[in-house]
C-alpha cells in the first residue's frame, strides 16, 4: 500500500499519532521550497503559503523521541 493511498480520505485529517499524521507532522518541510510552482506568482503564492502554513498549523508539532 502507498502512503497516497493510506491519505486518499480527503473528507477529514489524518488524526494525530497515526501513521498518516506522523509522516506530515514530522516530514514536511516547514516553509514550502522557493519557487514553488503555483501558476500566478503574486496573490497566488502568497495564499499558497498562507495555505500551507494552515496545514502545519492544524498539524501541531512533531513529538517524536529523538533519542
């Protein structure tokens, strides 16, 4: 099984401490990658970002033992 199809519910988030939430919590850059390609680099870029800060945010933080 692909991690595509483990996250294909688009209807809720992955809850936390799941397999799903631990791969986007802990895994996704924290700022998306300059020059990411969104169609219109002006408004649209900056709500891209606003948008992906949202996710982040709704995420919570890592909590992982990195020990």
């Amino acid at each position: 099984m692909s991690f595509s199809e483990l996250t294909a519910d688009l209807s809720h988030p992955p809850q936390p401490e799941t397999v799903e939430w631990y791969r986007l919590a802990c895994f996704l850059p924290r700022t998306l990658a300059p020059g990411v390609n969104v169609s219109d680099p002006g408004d649209a870029q900056a709500q891209a970002d606003a948008d992906y800060r949202f996710v982040l945010q709704q995420l919570g933080p890592c909590r992982r033992n990195l020990h």
